[in-house]
C-alpha cells in the first residue's frame, strides 16, 4: 500500500534561519510527488510536483528535491508568512487519480 | 478566473441528519475530487469524477455517503444517517487532463483544493 511519512511533525525556526523539511514515501511506482502549504482552517493550496528522482522545483524561499525514496522542502531564510502546515503526497502510476498525503509538517517561523 | 469553491463553508448538524455539499472546480477541469481531512492528519481521499463518471470510490465512502456530478460540472457529495464520526473537513479538488491548454490554474495533473466544508456533527 502506497504511504507517505512526513519529519519532523512539527519544526519552529527564528526568521531567517534555514532547515529542510522530509517526505519519505513508499508507492508501486511514482507518478508524481505533490507539495501542498496548507493555512489553518483552508484548503490545501499548491506549490509544486516532482516527477523523477533528481528533480528540483523553486518557488521564493521554497525548493524541492526528490530522490527514489523521499523529498526535502528547503526552506531558505524563512520568514513569519512561511508559517504554515506543509503537506507531501504521491500518486501512483497504477492508473489511478488519487493522492496519498502524509500528516504533514507543522512550521511556525517566529520573528 | 476563479478557483475551486465549496458550499456551504461550516455545517452544523445533528446525529441522524442528511447533509449535502456543493464543489464547483475551476472551469476548463474536468475532473474532480473529494477528499476528508480530520484534524492533526493529511486528506484521505474518498472519490474522483471524470466528466460525469465516478471511476474511483474508497473504501472509506460508506453505503451512506454518495457523490455525483450530473452534467460533469458541479458536484454534491450527500451525507445519510450522519454520525458524530463523520465531523471533519471535506475538501474538493480539480484537475486538468493532459492535452489543456495551460492558464494560471492548469498544469496537467495538479490538484487544486477548495477551501473546504466544516462538517460538525453534534
């Protein structure tokens, strides 16, 4: 069965102070690898996929990675609005739609 | 262009009612998701339209939930007999096929959530 595992649950920074956030995954076969932010009491909202092994997306203070085996979101010199819950998800290329996400990374970035 | 929209957004209701939700994606996207969240956890899935056809249910989506998409638009998803279990976040997504044409919310086979149904179930 396809799963997600997201570390830490929960990571608190200083404005500023870079770290890397881990989604390790195990699917049939990957499709794609999805990263959503997600705010409280909102839905998920997009920022990248990844569809191969040494792939790398940029977005503002936001990069991902993906290996065959997990993820890294690094978070660069992050500041108070990165503040969020940072969700990872795979889908499979059985064919079928549905994405796996994990339970998430809680990030507060304090000032 | 707008994005995925929900209705309503919070939904207060007692044991043993029915209650219905009502996901418009973003137009041009034809298909459509519907996935639970609790909270401290991920979204779970629970079903996924193509057009108007239902061709994924989980094994979550119990005999008293139902969803459809009758023209291959909007859809509901309909909550029978709720049960204090069922309270949760319900989120809709939509997505593009391969083949549309690329505006701000396309990109073939991203997934793009509304901002979710409140379900309190008392």
């Amino acid at each position: 069965e396809d799963q997600v595992t997201q570390s830490p649950e929960a990571l608190r920074l200083q404005e500023g102070e870079s770290s890397s956030l881990n989604c390790s995954y195990t699917v049939s076969g990957l499709r794609g690898l999805f990263w959503y932010r997600q705010d409280p009491g909102k839905g998920p909202e997009f920022l990248f996929t990844l569809y191969s092994a040494g792939e790398e997306k940029e977005k503002e203070r936001l990069k991902a990675t993906l290996t065959k085996k997990e993820s890294f979101l690094h978070i660069t010199a992050p500041k108070p609005e990165d503040s969020a819950t940072y969700l990872c998800a795979v889908q499979a290329n059985t064919g079928f739609q549905k994405l796996v996400f994990g339970t998430g990374t809680r990030l507060l970035v304090s000032p | 262009d707008t994005g995925v929209s929900q209705d309503p957004r919070h939904k207060i209701t007692k044991r043993g009612q029915n209650v219905t939700f009502r996901c418009d994606p973003i137009s041009e996207h034809n298909r459509l998701y519907w996935y639970r969240q609790t909270l401290g956890q991920g979204p779970e899935f629970l079903t996924y339209f193509q057009n108007e056809a239902q061709l994924e249910k989980s094994r979550l989506l119990s005999d008293r939930f139902s969803a459809e998409r009758p023209k291959g638009s909007f859809s509901t998803l309909e909550i029978q007999r709720t049960e204090q279990g069922d309270s949760a976040m319900y989120l809709c997504a939509s997505s593009a096929t391969g083949g549309s044409r690329r505006h701000r919310f396309s990109s073939y086979n991203e997934q793009f959530f509304g901002p979710g149904t409140r379900l309190t179930v008392l």
